[in-house]
C-alpha cells in the first residue's frame, strides 16, 4: 500500500512546541509527550525516504496566547524553525474548551469517570466555536491536494466542517484515548453527541488503538445515527468512512539505541550506584486519575504489608509529570497522592530506607532512559488508558533483555503485550502478587518474554503505524473516487436533459419510496405532497410520455396516492401491474397458501422486537424495522432471514433485504419484469429508472444499454449513475418538466 502522494497536514491542539514570550521576546520550547514525540519521528524518516513528497505542515495551538505584535513574527518562525502554522486562541477560549469541553466533559467521560464529567452548555458552544476556528486556520493554509490528519478528542468535529468546506479534501482522523461503550456515549446530551458522531464521520478514515474502541464507535454510529456497517466500512450520504484499528507504536530505534549511549549509561550507573541496595519499581506518568497514581500506591502498600522480607530491599521511584495545573480534582489528586507517599512513608520507612521516592517533575528524554534501564520492574497501573506508551518504551529499552513489565488490563497496550504480567489496578492484592512474581521472575523467563514483545514493538513501530494508516486512508479515498466517477455530473445532468428534450417517446420508472421521497419513519408517513403530485401529473401528460411509479407497496397505498394520475403503477415489486385507465393485472397466477405458514413467523418477531411491524400486502409480506433498536433489530433481522430461508426451500418464494425491511415475495416476480411490459408495448427512445435499493437493481439490469439508470445514494450498483438523495432526482424531473437546465431540487 502506498501513501497518499500531497502535502501532509498534522492537526492536533497543541503544536510540537510551546512558545511563550519572555521579555517581550518570543521563546519557544520543544514540546514532549507520546503524540508529538512518535509523530516528530516519522515525519523526520519520511523527509529522508521520500524528501520531495515528504512536505508536511503541522497546525495547532501554539501553548500562549500573544498579542497583535508579535503575531507576524510567531507564524512566521513556526513556519520556519518547525514547519508549523499556529491558530491563535485566547485564554478564555481556551479555558471554556480546552479545561471546559475537553478536560473537564470528554477526557473523564471517555475514561469512564462519569462522575467527574461535566455537561455544560457553555463548554459545548466554546468547543463548537474552537473547531471553527481550526477549520478556518486551515482554511488560509490548505493546498487541493493535500491530505489532512486530524488526531485527538479536542477535534472530533473539525472533519465534517472540513468536508463541508471542501469535499475531495482527504480527511483521517486517529482518536488517542478510548472510545467508550454506547451507554457511557449516550450520557452526552443527544445534541452533542450526534453532532460529535456526525463530525468525526466527516473524514474518510477514523483509527482507533484497539477493537474495542473500534466496535463502540461502530455500536454508537448505529445506535445513534442509525448507519450501519460493512467489514467496518459506512456510507454516510456523501462519502464511504472506513474505521479500523492502528495500534499506535513508539520509535523502538530511538529507545534502545539511547540505552546503549555513553552520555545515558553514565547517568544510568550514577543512579545504580545511589540505589544498589534496592531492587527499583519505576512508574512514569502525568498526574491523571486515570492513571491509577493512588491504586498503584495502595498496591505497593499491600506488597511491603504482605512481604516484610522485602522491607528495605526494594523502592517504588514514582515520577509524576505535571499536568493540567490549576484544574480542581487534578490539585486534590496532587495533594491525595503526596498524603499517600507520606503514609507509606512514615510506616515503613527506616533511616536507609525510604520505600517511595516521589518526583513530581518533568524528566528529559536521556534521564528517562536511564530511569528506564535501571529499573527491575516497571508498574504501570491505569484505570483507564488509550494505548500507554511508557510500557512500551520501558520493553524497547532493555537491551539486555532483562526486567519485568507489570501492566493493568485497563491499557491499550495490553492487548499488545500479554507477555506482560497483566494485572486489574483496582485490586491492591493482585497489584502486590504481580510485583512479587516480577521480582522472583527467573532471568531467562524475563528475557525470553522481553524478546517476544521487542519484535512486536520493532516490528510494528510508530513509522509503520503511521504509514499504516496513511496508506489506508489513500485507499478510502480511491473508492471514494470510483464512487464520486458514477455521481450524476453537472455535464452528465444537462445531458440527461438535453436527451429528454430531444427525444419523442418517454418512459420513467420511478421507484418512490427513498426515491421520490425520504424513507419515513411509518410507510403510511411518506405520502406525496402536492407539489410532488403537480410535477409527477405534468409530466405524465407531457406530450410522448409515459410515467410508471414502480414499488414495493402494496396496490391499495399506490392507488389512494397515484391513482387519480394518468401514470401506469406496479406493486409488490413487480407482482401486480396496472396501465392507466385499467384495472390491477397480476402478473402471473401465485399461490398464497404460504401466508398461513409464514405470516405468523413474521408476527412473532414483530413482537420480540418492539418498533417492528408486519406490513400485510396481497401477494408478498414485510416485516419493517425502521424504528426498532437497531442493534437488536440487526441480529433479529439475520436470524429472521434465517428462519425463513429454511422454511421456503423448494417453494418459489424469495426472502430479500431491503432498506430496515425484511421482505418475502414470489421469485421471479420482480421490477425489472414488470418494466419489460412497458418497454415492449412502444418504441421507446428515452428510457430512464431510478431507484434506492437492492430490489431496484432487478430494474435497473432489465433496462435497454441506451437507458438512464439512476441510483439514490452512493452504495455500489448496476446504474449507470448515482444521486446522492431524492431531492436531486426530483431536482432532475423538474428540469425535465419546467425546461430550466438545472433546478433548486438540488442539482449537483
Ligand atoms: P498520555 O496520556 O500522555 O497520552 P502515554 O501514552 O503514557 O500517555 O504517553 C506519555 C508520554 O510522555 C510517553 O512518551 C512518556 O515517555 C512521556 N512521559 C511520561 N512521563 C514523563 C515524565 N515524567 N517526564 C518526561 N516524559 C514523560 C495519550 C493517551 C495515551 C496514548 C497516547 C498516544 O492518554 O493512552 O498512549 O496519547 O496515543
């Protein structure tokens, strides 16, 4: 797979550096952390592999707000020193969004603190606006070809407003903490939450760390929206979305070439010669809650509780990065976690021996290496994580294959390192045993674990990851292109029309419902209105024309709507077929004893499953399920179809699947049939069907090469166009109608 070839733009909240101003001057500090480190790396091997298409730009928040002055000279060195173009913010934008909506709404929510999340209209509006302002700044700065990637939670709704704006932009979007289950989503207010689904499938490709995420998106997009999906691929109305898993890696390279760096392994030996007495157990993290900073506490507490032969042997060396300063429960966790330390502390410390050492600071990469290679174990506790990424980089840096890797269950990462030992951090005795078991681990058990997850690291690092998604992505947007080749072009439209006008003998074939119309909630909810009657009954009476409204519904429905039009009908799919002016014809003779039978299958199911219905029809049944739960409805519907494929073997009954319904008809009885009976009774030299789904596929492969053949919606299919909703097909009849080329119903 390759990569897209355009300029590749990184969207993220923060840029890879911070600037503030210090004596009215502009300073700018690198910036760390996981995203910004493992992106910086493969941005730098994809300038070396491939330095012509390797152009990148990175847009974000540049960490300060600054004044009108100093703008200028603040893009200008972005661009410059770090290929980078800011959007400015300020500081009560931020506040409202970034400690708001983002660190106060969706990081506890999707972390699985409910209790701690906050649901503020006014945190809303500021995220609303923020994404706003991303979409403008990129605005100002994009190319046409240019792939853009927009990575985290402070941005869930800047691809929709992107694709609004620009349609053949490329959009990915890759999501780095968890995607929780639908009934932690659901807790956000409907309009937000929709909104925030609506905005994240604005992009082609949406990559989560792990299956679940991936499947609790998949579960929400359906519950919510109602989309469901195709081995993980959604046609929304305008464009496929792909959503697939990418676990995310470290730059394994990096890691274990710096532990082997003189500089490093100096510094690694001054830290084992001031704790050689000591076995060390390393935790590195920010200061979060969801990193379990307290249950690793109590877990290490449990341990010296449980193992008084360890006392004075072994030190828990905690280093706490500073994070989100300022914000209520991150200052009370502070405080909690310093009271902890001192308990443990003052009750089992001795004069030599302090069994927690507690830094709470920010370490520089060669220190961390160090830390990392010191250490026998390293204890990683989180309650909830979206990948964790010190696991990893703590495997990558045992060069000599020894250490132990203790990790909760609660990380991504787990699911990629089982060698590990896996452990629940809400369970303090577990946390305990899994220390003890690490630190009794014999060296070639150690090492022969290590060595299976340092392939895996090395081999899928985060260049592959990257890469990985990046070439996925050019695949989404090739068959977005093949999809986009079959859209009814404005060329291709006037055409149409210009063919129409031209000829002399007409006929449409309209499907209606989802064609004609939008699919209803209830089928009694779609009927025609009068606009809608004026356009179909000046068209039937133009001169040389015939109109046939061909459907699934039932003779009676069609009649109380169309009847009163001087248009042919066909119900039930092609069983029951009326020329105007002339009674209902069957189309052949069908035996109905099946009704009895099966009739009462379908009314069983209906009652299972509350928002199902039966719709009864002379020769044919459905069982609707537009307004059920549509997961339930998903795995009824199969075991539905199931059911009754057994039951109809050797008859010539046929069960297909339409649109949210489940359908049994005679086979052989269909569309595409009734069509014929058209087509053969005059010489025909404009021939135009449209329809939506699956059933209209019979109609459109019975129709002549010459015809038009039109497709509601952007699902592959054997007409020659697709439209992307009923309003442009009845855009396109009233070109036909009132002589204008293109009309308000929504030309493309
Ligand atoms: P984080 O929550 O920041 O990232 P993590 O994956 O552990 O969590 O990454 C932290 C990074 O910061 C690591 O690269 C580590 O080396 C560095 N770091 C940690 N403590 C440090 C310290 N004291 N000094 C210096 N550096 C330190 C979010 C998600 C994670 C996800 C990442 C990447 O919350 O679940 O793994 O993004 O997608």
């Amino acid at each position: 797979m390759t990569e897209p070839a355009g300029r590749l733009i990184i969207v993220s909240n923060r840029l890879p550096f911070n600037a503030s101003v210090e004596g009215g001057e502009l300073v700018f500090h690198e910036s760390a952390g996981g995203l910004v480190s493992g992106l910086a790396s493969y941005l730098h091997s994809r300038r070396q592999t491939a330095p012509l298409s390797g152009e990148y730009l990175w847009v974000g928040w540049p960490g300060t707000s600054v004044d009108d002055t100093l703008k200028e000279s603040l893009i200008q060195r972005a661009r410059d020193e770090f290929c980078s173009h800011p959007v400015f913010l300020n500081e009560e934008q931020m506040e409202q969004f970034y400690l708001g909506f983002c660190n106060a709404t969706l990081w506890p929510l999707f972390h699985y603190f409910p209790s701690y999340t906050e649901y503020k209209p006014d945190f809303w509006e500021h995220y609303k606006q923020i994404n706003q302002s991303f979409c403008n700044a990129l605005e100002n700065v994009l190319r046409p070809d240019d792939v853009v990637w927009v990575h985290d939670y402070h941005l869930m709704l800047l691809p929709r407003l992107l694709k609004v704006r620009r349609p053949r932009l490329s959009v990915g979007f890759f999501l780095h903490i968890p995607f929780p289950s639908y009934e932690i989503f659901r807790l956000l207010p409907g309009e937000w939450r929709r909104e925030i689904l609506e905005g994240l499938l604005g992009a082609d490709l949406i990559g989560f760390h792990t299956y679940e995420y991936t499947h609790h998106f998949l579960q929400c997009v359906l519950r919510i929206l109602g989309y469901e999906h195709h081995l993980s691929q959604i046609l929304t109305w305008d464009h496929p979305v792909k959503v697939d898993t990418f676990p995310m890696g470290i730059d394994f390279e990096k890691f274990s070439a710096a532990a082997v760096e003189p500089a490093i392994q100096r510094e690694r030996q001054e830290l084992k010669n001031t704790l050689s007495d000591f076995k060390v157990v390393l935790s590195v993290d920010r200061l979060d809650y969801s990193k379990g900073i307290s249950h690793r506490l109590e877990g290490f507490e449990c341990f010296l509780e449980s193992n008084p032969q360890y006392h004075g042997k072994v030190v828990l060396l905690m280093i706490v990065v500073p994070s989100r300063i300022g914000v209520v429960q991150y200052d009370r966790m502070k405080r909690q976690i310093e009271e902890m330390v001192g308990k443990i502390n003052g009750r089992f410390g001795r004069v030599h021996w302090t069994p927690v050492v507690y830094q709470y600071r920010h370490v520089p990469f060669p220190s961390l290496v160090a830390l990392y290679t010191v250490s026998d174990i390293c204890l990683v506790t989180p309650l909830r994580d979206g990948m964790n990424l010190v696991a990893k980089e703590y495997i990558a840096t045992r060069t000599d294959g020894t250490g132990g890797l203790v990790l909760s269950e609660m990380a991504g990462s787990a699911k990629e390192l089982p060698e590990a030992i896996i452990i629940n951090p809400n369970n303090r005795s577990e946390i305990a045993q899994a220390l003890m078991d690490a630190l009794e681990m014999p060296l070639d058990e150690q090492k022969k674990r290590n060595q299976i997850m340092q392939n895996r690291l090395r081999r899928y690092d985060v260049k592959r990851w990257a890469h990985d998604f990046l070439s996925t992505l050019a695949g989404v947007r090739d068959i977005h292109n093949r999809i986009e080749a079959k859209l009814l072009s404005p060329a291709e439209w006037s055409e149409v029309v210009r063919r129409y006008k031209t000829s002399r003998r007409r006929v449409l074939f309209l499907d209606y419902d989802g064609t004609l119309t939008p699919l209803a909630r209830y089928p009694t909810m779609a009927r025609p209105d009068d606009e809608k009657l004026a356009l179909l009954r000046s068209l039937a009476t133009a001169p040389g024309n015939d109109v046939v409204i061909i459907s699934g519904r039932g003779q009676h429905a069609l009649d109380s709507w169309f009847g009163a039009l001087p248009v042919g009908l066909v119900a039930e799919h092609g069983a029951w077929l009326k020329h105007f002016g002339q009674p209902w014809q069957l189309v052949k003779p069908l035996a109905n004893e099946w009704k009895q039978q099966l009739l009462p299958i379908l009314e069983i199911y209906a009652d299972r499953l509350p928002g199902a219905f039966v719709e009864k029809k002379e020769n044919s049944a459905a069982w609707h399920y537009r307004l059920a739960d549509p997961e339930q409805a998903g795995f009824l519907a199969a075991e539905l179809i199931d059911h009754l494929n057994n039951l109809i073997a050797k008859t010539d009954l046929q069960v297909i699947q339409g649109s949210k319904v489940v359908e049994i008809r005679h086979a052989g009885v269909d569309k595409g049939g009734a069509a014929l009976q058209w087509l053969a009774k005059s010489d025909y030299d404009f021939v135009l069907a449209a329809g939506d789904d699956s059933t209209d596929e019979d109609l459109f492969c019975a129709m002549p090469a010459s015809a038009v053949t039109l497709r509601v919606g952007i699902a592959g299919t054997e007409a020659r166009y697709n439209l992307r909703n009923s309003a442009e097909v009845i855009g396109l009849l009233q070109s036909f109608a009132n002589g204008s080329g293109l009309s308000s119903g929504g030309a493309p």
